[in-house]
C-alpha cells in the first residue's frame, strides 16, 4: 500500500504530465480498487480504520490552514460566508429540478452534495502554498464554511430521524476543541515546549494526536464525521499559532503515510463500473457536477477570481457520506450511489487542473511587486 501511494508524488514530477499528488493517489486506489483490479478491499476493517485517520488529519492541516493572524481575515471571513450562503441558498431550487428531471425525491440531498466544498481536496491540491489576502482568505473560508455546513445538513436530509443526535454531535466535537484552545493557550504553553524541545520528546505532537482521536471518537460516537473533528482541532491550533516543530511534524505524519493512504483507500472505494448499468447514473452524475460548479462560479461576477471560485465547487467528503448513510438506511436508488461519486470525480479532476492556476493567483497576491 506505501509502495503504490509513491505513484502519487512520481506523476508530479514530470513538468508536462505535472497533477496534484492527491490526484495521483486517488487514481492509484481506483486502478486497485473497486473500478479496477480490485486488489485493495476499501471494507477491510484495517484499512478502513487507518483510512479514516487520513481523513482526520487531512481535515487539521486544513484546519491549521485558516488564517486566523491574517489581517485580511474579517473581511476575507464576511466574503466567505456570503458566498457560501448565495452558493447553497441556489443550490436548493437547482437541486428540487435536477431531482424532478430524474424522477427521484432526492432533491435536497442534491442540493447540499451540490453546495458542499472540500477543504481536504483542495488544500492539499493548492501544494503547501502559504493562504493569505483578501481573495485567498475569502475563498478558504468559503470552503470551510461550506465543508461544515454540509457536513451538518447531509444526515438531516439524509436521515432526520438522526438529526438531534448529529447536531448535538457537531456541538461537542466544536466545544470540545475550544475547550482543548484554551487550555493550551496558557502560561505552562512555552515552558511545555522548552521541555519537549530539549530533551526531543515530541509532546506537542502527542498531545494533538491524543486531542484528535477523543474528538474523533466523540464524533463517531454521535454520528459526525471525522472531518469535523479534524477541522474543528486545527482551527484551533491554528488561532493559537501553530510552533513550526509542530508544524513540520504533522506534516511529515500526514503527508508521509496517512494522508495517501486515505486518499489511495478513497479512490479503491469508487466502483465506477456501475456507471455502465444504468444511463441514468452517468446523466445525474455529469448534472450535479456540472451545475454545482457553474453555481460556484457564479461569485466571479462579484470580482472573486472565477479559478478560485471553481475549485470552491470540489467535491470529496460529501458525496462519499450521501453514499454511505444511503446504504444504511436504504433511501438512495441503486442507480444514485455510482452517480454521486461519478459527481465528485468531475469536480476531482476539475479542482486538479485549476490548483496551479489558483496557486500562482494566490502567491502573486501576496506578492505583488514580485519581490
């Protein structure tokens, strides 16, 4: 499984077949997955589990990825939330029509799928590059405030008998990291670092291990997802600075084994194969990628840079979810499942072309006289 993750950073290399390693990795699990070879089993428990710890850590860094000490961050923050709000507010009416055409009653599952962004997708796309500015602010909150919103609005249309339980759920995970911000915003802070950097103990790292997978049990346990759980704790670490040692070290973490694995096990859970079984699919699967990305872009007419505003529209987290909770409670068509993740592949490969373009945008922003 490590072996086949290297295929990832091996097709960046080249500088004409140059893509986002995440894109790389996901086409690794899908060439070994379900739509291919299927040599990688996505419901082994082992694999599953190690997996959804990617998931939980992809989700920090891009948490720790929220400007907080930006300046720009109020009004990037005002910006983001509109534009997240315009975007799913369209997404409703957009989502009850593509529902009626294809003759389900889906139309709201539709709509959030069509609505939500994915801070994991995009994040580790961009490469690392530093988010700051007025624009780049405005965007990554755009996608948090989406990610979020979608995270808490899939299992009440999906599953409202569920609903007091996700939102109860989505209120500890959220106390729960503040909580662990202001605790570790004190005094015994600098002294616990001085210890762990003498005598190379690593605790700061150990402690934001142990925080994550409390909040992720919590999350589990009331049924959110572990990207909540994630994001939730690096915004937190985020606002009280992240230390570089700190920084560095969960990086390697994530990016040297958990984040590819995820990403290699998400791209063996897709089985596109079903796509060939019912026309339908691919229609209502090419729709609801489509759309949701011209609704994405609509903000461009307010100035946003249209490539930001597309890669706003990339679906990971969401569709996966819609599929999930549809088999367990049996509500989706056999037909929806396939057409969902052919959805987020769209929007994959979308995001992947336009990350470069967006990352020059961003990093002339916050240089711009070129120095």
């Amino acid at each position: 499984m490590g072996l086949v993750a290297l295929v990832g950073p091996l097709l960046n290399l080249p500088r004409r077949l140059s893509m986002p390693v995440v894109v790389g990795e996901l086409m690794v699990g899908i060439v070994f997955g379900a739509t291919g070879l299927r040599l990688f089993d996505a419901s082994d428990p082992t694999f599953s589990f190690m997996a959804q710890v990617g998931f939980a850590l992809v989700m920090f860094i891009a948490g720790t990825h929220v400007p907080f000490h930006d300046p720009n961050l109020r009004r990037g923050l005002g910006l983001g939330l509109i534009r997240a709000a315009v975007v799913g507010a369209l997404c409703v009416p957009a989502g009850l029509a593509i529902a009626r055409y294809f003759g389900t009653s889906h139309g709201l599952v539709y709509a959030v799928i069509m609505a939500s962004s994915s801070a994991s997708l995009v994040v580790p796309a961009l490469g690392g590059v530093k988010i700051a500015g007025r624009q780049p602010t405005a965007m990554i909150m755009q996608i948090a405030v989406a990610d979020a919103a979608a995270i808490v609005a899939l299992p009440v249309v999906m599953a409202p008998d569920r609903v007091l339980k996700a939102v109860a759920g989505t209120a500890a995970v959220i106390v729960l990291a503040a909580i662990y911000g202001f605790v570790t915003h004190s005094r015994y802070q600098s002294r616990m670092r001085a210890v762990s950097r003498s005598h190379r103990l690593a605790l700061e790292m150990r402690i934001v291990l142990l925080a994550l997978f409390v909040l992720a049990a919590v999350a589990v346990s009331m049924g959110v997802s572990v990207m909540l759980a994630g994001f939730a704790l690096g915004i937190a670490v985020s606002v009280n600075g992240e230390p570089k040692r700190l920084k560095r070290q969960m990086f390697a973490l994530t990016e040297g084994f958990f984040a590819p694995l995820f990403f290699v096990w998400l791209g063996s859970s897709i089985d596109l194969r079903a796509l060939a079984e019912e026309p339908r699919s691919i229609g209502l699967g090419i729709a609801l990628a489509v759309v949701g990305i011209g609704l994405h872009l609509l903000p461009a007419v307010a100035k946003q840079p249209w490539a930001m505003a597309a890669v706003t529209a990339g679906q990971l987290g969401i569709p996966i979810g819609a599929v999930a909770l549809g088999q367990a409670h049996g509500m989706l068509e056999v037909w929806e499942d396939p057409a969902f993740l052919l959805s987020a592949v769209i929007t994959i490969g979308a995001v992947a072309m336009l990350a470069p373009r967006v990352a020059a945008t961003i990093q002339a922003e916050a240089n711009p006289q070129g120095v």
